[in-house]
C-alpha cells in the first residue's frame, strides 16, 4: 500500500514538472510581474502625482474592490497550432497576449488573470470605447483564418463565455469579434465563426427574418453602423466587418435584405 502511493506521489510528481519544464522560465516572468502589481495595489497611503494638495492624514475607503472587465474580444490566431501560439505569446519581443487560447480538441490555456490586462486587441474602438485592451478579456481560437472552426473548440467556448458572462455581468451585446473593433486592420474570427449560435445562447445579439422588415424612410446606414457600435473612419470597413460578422459574407456593399438586418440590429443596440 506504502509503495503504491509512492509510485502515486512519484507519479504526480513527474508529470508536474514536465509540464512545467518548457515555460518554467517564462511562467517566472509572469509570477514577478504579477508580484510587482501586487506590490503596487498594496501601497497605502494611497500614492499619486499632479502637484496636488493632499490632506496630512490619509484616509481609505472600506468600500472597494477590483475592477472588472465588461467585453469579450473573440479573435482567430491566425497561426498553424495551438503550440505555436503559446511560444509567439511567450516570446517578449511580440508583447502580445491574450487571456485565453482554445485550441482544436477543446483544451483552454488560461495565461493571465481575468483581472489584468492582455495585449490582444490594439489601437481599436467600439461605440465611444477605446483601448479595449483595458476593458475587455481576449480570447484567442487556434484557427489559420481560413477554415472552419473545431466542434470541440466552440463547446469550451461556451462554456468559458458562460463563466466569464456570470462572473463579471458582462452584458450580452459586448460580446464581439477583434474585426468589429479594428475593421480597417482585422478580419478576426474569420466568417465561418458561428456568432449566430453564440446570439443564441445569451452571447452577442442576433437578428429576425428580414422579410417581415420594412425599413423607415430617412434611415442612414452610416448611423445605424455607428449605433451598432462600428468606427466609421473607414465606411467601406465598417461595412465589410459588419457583413463578416452578422452575414457571414466578405464583400463590399449592402444590399437591400441586408440593409433590413442592420436596420434590426441597430434597434437592439438602441435598447
Ligand atoms: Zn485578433
């Protein structure tokens, strides 16, 4: 019985320290960063600059607590593996990263606290939101940007939008892709992303048949993207990054049915 659980004890042991073998020397980095964060939430009184007065005695509030992200930025790695993309997230020269990996077979690799910020969205805006870096939780999916996306893949998707959805009352209209916040650069999740089942379960929003749609004389298209949340530096982006995600179509121009789906759907952001 003693030598079963040693063999056990070994047993774990072993399979412990090789998965922590490769990025044992990266994982460090992120321990000693997140202690340097830890280090700056600690300080009290309260630090700060601008030249003002401070009053001699500081006094803390009991009423706290940390801030919360409020989007979900979904994104397609745009590489050939989920390995691949663990190392380009872990190499400091791409200083870029992003909250969660999923890859083909369903596996979720968590690489930083929902509470810090992860360098997955870039110069980007949605509505008057910017820096979404700052606001949001990235989610990266292994997917070269031209196929189809894994059934075990999404079903961990869903879950984990389930979890983060719960946990931080995100509502469901900020659940988006990378192409909607940065039209003119990104085209991520590719089209044949499934928004319309992620709609479906409380995740983004989706729309009714446009047949039974009549659209109001006087109604802007160009308004109606902006209220959708789109930047309109660029319209003809704008309008493909809209048609990418909510009619899983990659060219240019509106056509009258479609015309009625952004017509729909720009009434439900108005709500
Ligand atoms: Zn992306």
């Amino acid at each position: 019985m003693k030598s079963k659980l040693f063999l056990l004890i070994t047993g774990i042991v072993v399979m412990y320290s090789c998965t922590q073998t490769k990025y044992a020397a990266t994982n460090k980095v992120y321990k000693q960063q997140v202690k340097n964060y830890a280090k700056r939430l600690a300080e009290y009184p309260v630090k700060d600059s601008g030249g003002l007065h401070y009053a001699a005695d500081w006094v803390g509030t009991t009423n706290l607590s940390m801030r919360r992200p409020n989007f979900v930025i979904i994104h397609h790695t745009a590489q050939n593996s989920c390995e691949q993309t663990l190392e380009t997230f872990t190499l400091a020269r791409t200083q870029v990263s992003a909250h969660y990996v999923i890859c083909k077979d369903g596996t979720v690799h968590h690489m930083l606290n929902d509470l810090l910020r992860a360098h997955h969205a870039g110069v980007s805006k949605w509505g008057n939101t910017t820096d979404l870096n700052s606001s949001s939780i990235g989610i990266e999916l292994d997917n070269n940007g031209f196929e189809p996306f894994a059934e075990a893949q999404i079903s961990s998707l869903l879950t984990l939008l389930d979890r983060l959805k719960k946990a931080y009352s995100i509502p469901a209209s900020n659940f988006i892709g990378h192409g909607d916040i940065a039209p003119t650069r990104k085209n991520d999740p590719n089209w044949r992303f499934p928004w319309k089942l992620l709609a479906e379960k409380g995740f983004g929003y989706w729309y009714d048949d446009p047949a039974n749609v009549t659209i109001p004389t006087g109604f802007n298209h160009l308004q109606a993207l902006r209220i959708v949340g789109y930047d309109l530096k660029d319209t003809n982006a704008a309008i493909i990054g809209f048609k990418r995600h909510w009619l899983q179509d990659t060219t240019k121009g509106l056509s009258n049915e479609q015309l009625k789906v952004l017509y729909q759907l720009s009434r439900k952001y108005m709500q």
